[in-house]
C-alpha cells in the first residue's frame, strides 16, 4: 500500500538532493580549477603571441574561468527555489485541524536543516575573490620570454621584438598572465590567485657608466674609480666609461647566465670588477715612471679582455676608455710630479728662447754675408765694366775717326746745353799737355748783341 510522504519528510529529502548538487558543483569547480583550468591556461598563454585569435581565445576563456563561481552558485540557488520553494508556499497554506499538530512539532527541525544548506551553499559556492585580470607590456627595446611555471617547462616562447614589429609595425605587445586558484585553508573561499606562467623581460637598451674618484662625475655620487697599484707599490685610481647592450639573439644567453638581473646592475658588479681586475694586472708590470707612458696599452689590454669575455654571456660591449688620468693615493706623490713638470716646462721655455735668439743671430749673419756679396759683386762689376771702358778708349784713340765723332758729341752736348752766354773765361792748352797755359777773362756780352757762337 502506497504511503504518503510528510510535509517533513519531503523537505529531508529534497535537502538532500540539494546538498548532493551542491557537492557536485563543488566537485565541477575543483576539477576544472585544478585540472583543466592550468593546462588550458599555460597552452593559451604560451599561444597568445602566435595570432590575435588565440590572444582573444585566453581572454574569453579567461572571463569564463572568472564567471564559473556565480555560475555554479545560481544554479545551486535555481536549485533550491525549485526543490524547497513549493514546499515553502505550501506551508504557508490554511492547515487543516489534523495537519496542525504535526506540522507544529517538525517546523523548528525543518528551519534549522534549512537554514543550514543555505549556509552549505554560501560557503561551498560562490566565495572566492575575484580573478582580476592581469596584463604586462613589452616594450620595443624589450625581448620577452613568456614561461610556464606548471607543467610541461619545455614550452616556453621567446618574443622575437624586432622581426616582429617589422612586421605588424606596432609600438609594443600586450601579454596576459593567467591565474589559477590555490586553496590553502579548510573552506572552500580560503586560498589564493597564482600565475601560471611568467613573464620574463630584458631590456636591450644601452647602458652607459663612469666610474670615477670626483663625487661631481661619473654615473654615481660615490667614489667608484678603478684602484690599481704599479711595479713599485704606488697606488692610484683612474677612472673608467664603458657602454654596452644585449643584442636580441643574445638575450635568451644573457637570462640564462644572469637570471632577471639587469644589464646596469651586470655592469656596476661584475663588468666593473673585470675591468679592474684586468687594468691591476697590466699596472703591476711597470713602474709608475714607465706606467704613465703606457696608458694607452693598459686600455687595450682591458678592451681585449672585458669585449671577448662578456661577448660569450650575452652582453656586448661598444665603448671602453680610460679619462681623468692617474689621482694618487698619496697627495705629496702629485705635487712632486706637478713640480718636475713645471720646472721641465720652464727648461722647455729658455731652450725654446735659446733656439729662437741662435736663429735669429744665423739670420742676422746671413743678411750681413748676402749684403755684402751683393755689393761686392756691385763692385766688380762697375770696375770690369770701368776697365773695359778704358781699354775701349785707349784701342779708339788711334783712330781718327772715333776722335772727330767724340768732338762732335761734345760740340752737340756744349750747343744743346748753351744759355746764351758766353763763358767769362778762356783757358788755352797748349799741345801735349795736361794743364792750362793760358787763362783770360772776357768782357760780359749777351746772345742778343753777338748771337750764338759760330762754329
């Protein structure tokens, strides 16, 4: 015979039900949570740089993973407003004389089993803080490497910024990290959003240092010169500029050899500590005499050695130079070298004024010497040409036709220069002899009374 179930009896049962749906949707949520979740979650995070579609499929998975607590939460509630809300409405109908006294005695029971699924269901679904969303750019001097943290470690894809910026000219690439939900207290809400990937970025962007003793230079206040010592036990500082960056093939070797620390910091430790380790090696097989003259070697001994050495750790090095030349340990070991230095320069200075007075004094000897070869020359010339002259009238005397042309030159020259006087005196010479014999003073007469003198 067929018996009918009690107001009570079917609230039991229906309770049951429920708490067994609300187990199962806590049994869905930690399946996919820890199952499924991560491994569809590194795939899509690892792909998401493959194509825009599989960086839109992780952002819809995404809201999906972050929207299946409320979702199994409603259907929990729907549920209960199915399975418990007609037995409410029903309740709260007339009850007939007979029904009253049953109903009055498990009403209380029914209340509390009731309340305590509601507090089952709140607490099993629906409690977990809310997966934010979390997002990393790679900027356009930047290489990523996107990793799983869970898994196979195997997948990992490095971001080739160049070639692909070459090709889909943008400015930089967004990534998403994806999270997954780890419990670590008894109830279901006490835990904490992990990564399941990580992104690693490297910076290739050049880095520039200068460590020198001056607080006013250098990349730093501090004092950060190279401090070396010479052959003879002089210790000293000189200061250091070095420039390097990573080139893109070598960044996956660069964060394999120094992890995520980056290039400034490689280069205030450990690209310091070679440059110096080099430079005090070289130093200490001069004196400090023969050192100051060897600068130039002890810079290329550190450029062979640091370039080389960091090239095969994924750093390139561009620039090495030494500047601001030697500060001594000692102040008195400077003072005595500007000394020598200034007295080497004033002996610079008189042999330089020694020098300019001896050349000056061969000049004034050669002037004399040129003058005086010109005016002797001068000489024997006028006295060749004088003698020639001579030798020239003595062959022309003894012939009569060079002495009547000389007299007519002389009657030419005496006529041209005539004024229209005649002479005041008169000298006669006598044949064969060289001196007047005699002399007369003649009366003052004009050209306009006697005329010119006839020849």
């Amino acid at each position: 015979m067929k018996r009918d179930f009690t107001w009570s009896e079917l609230l039991c049962w229906r309770l049951i039900g429920l708490v067994c749906l609300v187990g199962f949707a806590v049994e869905v949520d930690l399946l996919i949570e820890h199952y499924l979740w991560p491994i569809a979650a590194n795939e899509l995070a690892v792909r998401q740089m493959e194509s825009p579609a599989w960086s839109q499929a992780l952002q819809t998975l995404t809201a999906l993973h972050a929207s299946l607590p409320m979702t199994l939460l409603s259907l929990v509630l729907m549920s209960a407003v199915v399975l418990i809300g007609p037995l409410l409405w029903a309740r709260h109908e007339a009850p007939t004389p007979s029904q009253a006294a049953g109903r009055s005695r498990s009403s209380k029971r029914s209340l509390l089993a009731l309340a305590g699924v509601f507090v089952l269901v709140a607490t099993s679904t629906g409690c977990r803080p809310f997966d934010t969303p979390e997002f990393e750019e790679i900027d356009t001097s930047e290489t990523g490497f996107l990793i799983p943290l869970e898994g196979a470690t195997d997948k990992q894809v490095a971001f080739e910024s160049e070639s692909y910026l070459a090709e889909r000219k943008v400015a930089a690439k967004r990534v998403q990290v994806p999270h997954r939900w780890v419990q670590t207290g008894r109830m279901y809400n006490m835990g904490q959003w992990m990564d399941t990937v990580r992104l690693i970025k490297v910076d290739r962007s050049p880095v520039t240092r200068e460590w020198t003793a001056d607080s006013s230079s250098g990349t730093k206040t501090a004092n950060e010169a190279i401090w070396i010592e010479s052959k003879d036990s002089v210790g000293f500082s000189v200061g250091f500029n070095c420039t390097a960056f990573i080139e893109e093939d070598d960044t996956a070797r660069f964060l394999y050899m120094y992890r995520s620390r980056s290039l400034a910091d490689m280069m205030d430790s450990e690209v310091r500590a070679r440059i110096q380790s080099v430079a005090a090696e070289t130093a200490a097989k001069y004196d400090l005499d023969e050192l100051r003259s060897r600068k130039q070697e002890m810079v290329d001994d550190v450029r062979k050695d640091v370039i080389a050495f960091f090239k095969e750790r994924g750093i390139t090095v561009t620039t090495i130079g030494m500047f601001g030349g030697f500060t001594y340990q000692n102040p008195k070991i400077q003072e005595a070298i500007d000394e020598t230095f200034v007295a080497q320069q004033k002996k610079v200075i008189n042999m330089a004024l020694f020098d300019a007075q001896q050349k000056e004094n061969e000049r004034i000897e050669l002037e004399a010497e040129g003058q005086a070869n010109m005016a002797r020359t001068i000489a024997e010339g006028e006295a060749d040409a004088i003698m020639k002259i001579a030798q020239a009238t003595r062959e022309a005397q003894s012939d009569p036709l060079f002495v009547q042309l000389k007299q007519f030159e002389v009657e030419r020259d005496r006529i041209e220069k005539w004024n229209g006087e005649y002479p005041s005196y008169l000298l006669q010479m006598d044949s064969g002899s060289q001196s007047p014999s005699l002399m007369l003073q003649l009366p003052a007469q004009t050209a306009s009374v006697l005329g010119p003198p006839s020849n």
